[in-house]
C-alpha cells in the first residue's frame, strides 16, 4: 500500500469536490455517506500503509513517493512529492482516524442543518489540506497544505455566517494566523535563497552541514518558522484567535483542537528539529513560550462559563506542553502527547456538543448541572476524557504522555528544575478546571426538558475514543514501571533521541508521584469548591483577578488599542490620499471618452459610411506617408 500513498490526501480532496460541485443534488443520507465514508477510507488506506510500513521498512528509514515535478525554474525543481517516515506515520493515523470519527458524529450532529453537504465539503477539505501538510516532503507543498488549513478554519468557524459574531471570529482566526503565516513564508525564502532547496530533508542536511550552531542565519529562519508555528497552534503571542473559534459547530472544534490545524505547529517544528537545534536561542523561546501559554491557558480555563472555551483553553494549555517539550528537545515526548491529546480531546468536544444540543444550545455550565443520569453516555465520556486530560495517573493516555514530558522537562540537557515546576503546577490547574467543568455540568439539580439523546451514530465515536483516552498511553510507558518505550524508541529513530543527563534527587518515579499528587490537588480544590452541594451562583467576573484571567489577560483588549485601533485610523484618514486620486482621474478619464464615443452612436448610417471613409483615407495616408520615409 506504500505506492498508493497519494490515495490518503487524494480521497478527501476528491469528496470535497463532489460535494462542493454536487452537494445540493445529493440527499442528506448520500452526502453523510460520502463525506464521512470517504475520511474512513483514507482511515484504512492510512492503516494498511503503516503496516506495510513497519513490516518492511528498516528502522530509521522512510519512503518517498514522486508524484510529479511542480514547476522548473532555472535550478529551482519542486515537486509533489509524499514522504513517510514514523512522524508522518503517526500524524497521518491520528489526523485520519480522529477524523473519521468526528465525521461519523457529524452525520447525526448537522443532520437538520441546511448546509449538511457544504459542512462535509469543507471539513474533507480540511483533512485533505492538514494530510498535505503531514505528507510533504518539500516545504513549498507543506505551506500549500498549510494555508489550506488556514482556510478551512476561516470557512467553518463563520460557517453559520448570517450571524456577524461568527463572522467576526472566522475573520479573527484568519487574520491573527496570517501574521504567523507571512512570518513563515519568509522564512521559506530563506531557506530557498540559502540552501538552494526546500526538499525538507536536504534542507535539514544542507542547514546542519552549512550553517553553524547559534549563527545568525539559522536564528533568523528558526525564529521566522516559530512564528509560523505559534500563530496556528494559538501560542502567545497570537493565541487570541482560539477561544473566539468556538463559534463554528463543535464537530468543527473537535477536528480543528484534536486532529488538524493546531497540531501543524507541532508538526512543524518537531519535523524542522535539525534546524531550531541549530539556534538554541530559538529553541529556549519554544520552551519559553510554552510553559507561558500553558499557565496563561489554564488560569483562563478556570474563570469561563463557557463549556467550549474551556475547552479551548485546555487545548491552548496542552500544545503548550508540546512547545515546551520541543524546546527542550523532547521530541519524540511531544509527538507522544499531541497523539493521546488527539484522543481525549476529540472526545470532549464531541461529549460536549451532546451536552449544548440537549441543553437547547445553551453553553453556560452555571445553567447546567444533573445531567449524569440523563446523559449517561456524554457523562463517562467527559469522565474519561476529562481524566485523561488531567492525567489520572496509571489509567488514562493522558498521564502517560504528560509524564514523559515532566520527566524530559528535567532529565534533559536543556532542562532545569523551574521546568519541572512549572509543568507540575500546569498539571495541578489543569486538573481542577477539569473536574470543575465535569462537577458543573453532570452533578447538583437535575435538568429537565432536555432537547436531545444521542443516537448509535454519535454515541459510538464517543465509545470508541473513550477506549483510545485510556489504552493510548500504553503504546509508550515508562521502563521504571516495567513497561517499554515502543512508541519513543520508533520515533527516535528518526527525531534527535534525548539524552537524559539530569538525575540528581529526580527520578522518573519520583516525576510521577509528584504528577499524581498534582493531579490529586486539582481534583480535591474542584470538588471543595464545585462540589454538588455548592450553590450555582458564582458569577467569574466579579472579582478583578477573575476578569482578567476570563479575558484571558487581556490580550484583546490591548492588540485592540495597539494594533487595530490605529490602524482602523490610518485607513479612515487614508480614504482619499494621492494614490487614489491617480486611479480616479483614470476613471474620470475613461468616462469622458465613454461620453464623447457616444455621441458617435447616432442611428445615422450616412455619417457612418462617412467614418469608415475618413478612417481609411487616415489609414491610407499613414502607410504611404510610412512607405516614402522607409524607402527615402
């Protein structure tokens, strides 16, 4: 199946067109089929790839395919052109995976919408673009399905577009990113104009063999790539588009904060790993912003009522655990995460778009509450997946993956016990707004009139992700608990392995008691706080540390006064300036020649044969009088 590898993006672009071109023609039952059916081929397309793959490829080693050479410039050859090693491996089974579940739910979630076709459109587009994105192996095709991405985002979170809120967010979101995504391109220019290449692979080559470590070349297209990076994956400092995307349907935010778009930063940066090694100034600022967003994220998580910005938060908070990861050069610890991310994450989005339909698509948690009897499925959903998420220690993924990275935070050569800490603190915050939202919207008085039960076809994605919330983790587990380090061990053969050079008083067991013990602080401040015998009345805003962390400190509210204000000022005093004029006249111009051809239009033949004879005596004049001075 390694030749047919074109097939996995193939598939959906293929859908999307169909659907785009002939949705309204379809009925609703046949554009479910093809929209979800076709992500669940690409699923087994994927599969079968990757156990080819495993069986017949050498550790360390990967398969390109050639599909066909884009463009020719002088020495300049891209192509379109697959590459699968173990990273695109991973990311190509989570991203189709994940995501056929969340087209599966979407089949019972949009069925009354009026636009079920246009959704399944663009969200096979989306899968199609991230796969691109995973699956190239020059940058030049990356940044295609990069922007591709870009784009989904923009189409679904205004997808209900005759509400301006949401189309306010869709344009945030687009915006916001583009400033990342102008970064990267630069970067992109860079590596062409230095390196002569942008197969990603020779770059990485060219870059190790040309470029040395902390030179100024390398800081500059590392850090021009990192701003690529932060603007999709909502890092400070353009992680303000995130939380306002939740006006999309919610299939929408499980596939964008579990399988596609944020996770590209990830990707990026892990799969330019030889690149940010060479500027370890870049590489600390990885690190850096990480451990800030990730506290930044969670105190923000802890002051919404919204139930789907609390979920944005935690997803902004958790990438920033694989940004820290990365920047301390845990590689193969932040793929590890992104990969049981993907898994609780999808699961609490989609649990809780059970929860918005049945509370008639109210999103306030104060407004919710004893719905663990009544949606007993979206309840163990958010159990599992809210304590994966907080890392219920030996049970859920979540602990699993996050362990590593608290492990590597301090074992590595670049990392340092305020690391350590930091991480330690994020997983105890992280575990009380978790066991917050779950205390808030399943325990105390009991709802009545609940407008929705999920059907078979939404509650089996929710089944089958609540068994990868607890099993995934065991793909990788720790060797102090006898377990074995399959998934590390076969990402490193292609990602920098980490050395693991800071012992000292800090064991791995060690690392997970104190994980436990943090996961354990969180869930018992929640329940002392929360629990179901608390009164529904907290109102987050009244106290001045509250509104600022449910703002989410602000940020808005100052690129509103640095940026948008300005420059909303500049284009109003610029309405008329020079330039305009110039384009104006031109206009005037061509309208005053309308007008004076005009009068020539007068239904009077004889003075149009009159024309035609002037003209050709002109004509005729100009070429004789042309003839004699050519000839002398």
């Amino acid at each position: 199946m390694l030749s047919l590898l074109w097939l996995i993006p193939a598939i959906p672009f293929a859908s999307a067109a169909v659907l785009a071109l002939f949705g309204s023609r379809l009925s609703r039952r046949a554009a479910g089929c093809l929209g979800a059916g076709s992500i669940g081929i690409s699923a087994l397309v994927a599969i079968l790839a990757a156990v080819e793959f495993l069986v017949s490829t050498p550790p360390g080693n990967a398969t390109t395919q050639h599909l066909w050479t884009w463009m020719s410039v002088g020495g300049f050859r891209p192509g379109l052109g697959l590459y699968f090693d173990p990273v695109a491996l991973v990311m190509v089974l989570v991203v189709t995976f994940v995501g056929f579940l969340i087209h599966l739910y979407s089949v019972e979630y949009m069925r009354d919408d009026d636009g079920f076709s246009r959704f399944f459109a663009y969200m096979n587009l989306f899968v199609a673009a991230m796969l691109t994105l995973v699956l190239a192996n020059n940058l030049l095709l990356l940044y295609l399905g990069w922007e591709g991405v870009g784009l989904c985002s923009f189409l679904l979170i205004g997808f209900w577009y005759r509400d301006p809120a949401n189309v306010r967010a869709a344009n945030k979101a687009f915006l916001v990113t583009r400033i990342g995504d102008t970064a990267m391109a630069i970067g992109l220019f860079l590596i062409a104009t230095q390196l002569g290449t942008l197969d990603i692979q020779e770059a990485m080559h060219r870059a190790t063999a040309q470029w040395s470590a902390g030179s100024a070349i390398a800081i500059a297209t590392a850090a021009l790539l990192l701003g690529g990076a932060v603007g999709k994956s909502a890092q400070l400092p353009l992680q303000t588009w995130l939380p306002d995307a939740m006006a999309g349907p919610t299939p929408t935010s499980a596939l964008i904060h579990a399988a596609t778009m944020v996770t590209a930063g990830v990707y990026l940066i892990a799969r330019t790993s030889a690149l940010f090694t060479l500027a370890p100034p870049v590489q600390f600022a990885v690190a850096l912003i990480g451990a800030t967003t990730m506290l930044l994220s969670a105190f923000s998580a802890m002051a919404q009522r919204d139930l789907k910005r609390v979920l944005a938060y935690s997803t902004m908070s958790q990438i920033g655990y694989m940004f820290l990861a990365l920047g301390l050069g845990a590689w193969s610890a932040a793929i590890f995460h992104l990969m049981t991310h993907a898994f609780f994450k999808a699961l609490l989005f989609l649990a809780a778009g059970v929860v918005i339909q049945a509370m008639h698509h109210d999103q306030d948690m104060f407004h919710m509450g004893g719905l663990r009897f009544e949606l007993p499925v979206a309840f163990w959903s958010f159990v599992i997946g809210g304590s994966a998420l907080a890392g219920l220690p030996l049970i859920t993924a979540g602990f699993f993956s996050k362990d590593l990275i608290l492990w590597q935070a301090w074992a590595g050569p670049n990392g340092n016990g305020w690391f350590w800490i930091i991480g330690l603190f994020g997983a105890a915050l992280t575990s009380f707004y978790t066991y917050r939202m779950i205390l808030l919207v399943f325990f105390g008085p009991e709802k009545e009139d609940l407008a929705y039960k999920p059907g078979p076809v939404a509650a089996i994605p929710l089944v089958v992700l609540c068994v990868f919330s607890i099993i995934g983790g065991y793909v990788d587990t720790p060797p102090d608990f006898g377990g074995v380090p399959a998934l590390s061990n076969f990402l490193n053969s292609i990602l920098p392995p980490l050395n693991e050079v800071h012992i000292g008083p800090i064991t791995e067991v060690i690392t997970a008691i104190c994980a436990s013990a943090a996961f354990a602080i969180g869930l018992a401040f929640a329940y002392l706080i929360y629990g179901p015998w608390r009164a529904r009345t907290a109102a987050p805003r009244e106290d001045l540390l509250l509104r600022l962390w449910y703002s989410g400190f602000g940020f808005d509210k100052l690129y509103e006064i640095l940026f948008v204000t300005p420059f909303q000022f500049v284009a109003r005093r610029s309405s008329s300036d020079v330039i305009d004029h110039i384009y104006t006249g031109i206009a005037k111009l061509a309208d005053l020649g309308s007008r004076g051809l005009r009068h020539a239009q007068n239904g009077r033949v004889r003075w149009y044969a009159t024309g035609v004879a002037a003209g050709f005596i002109v004509l005729f004049a100009v070429a004789l009088l042309g003839s004699l001075i050519l000839w002398g």
